[in-house]
C-alpha cells in the first residue's frame, strides 16, 4: 500500500497536520484558561 506521493503532496499533508496540531493546542490553551481562572465561579 504504498504510492509515491510527491514532495508537495507531502508537505501539504504535514502542514494539515501541523495546522490540526497547532489549532488542538491552542483549544485546549483556551479551555484550560476559561476553566480555570475567568469565568468560573468556583474559588
């Protein structure tokens, strides 16, 4: 099962990727910020 796929497939791939990683990041940056600290009523 593998095909050769050409370097700028690859490098399309690998920056989908690194996209996903980078916007997973920062959602859980976001989360951990809103959870805890702002808007949350626990103290």
């Amino acid at each position: 099962m593998t095909h050769k796929i050409s370097k700028s497939e690859h490098a399309r791939m690998r920056n989908q990727f690194i996209q996903f990683f980078k916007y997973l990041f920062l959602s859980l940056k976001i989360l951990k910020i809103v959870s805890g600290g702002h808007g949350s009523t626990r103290n």
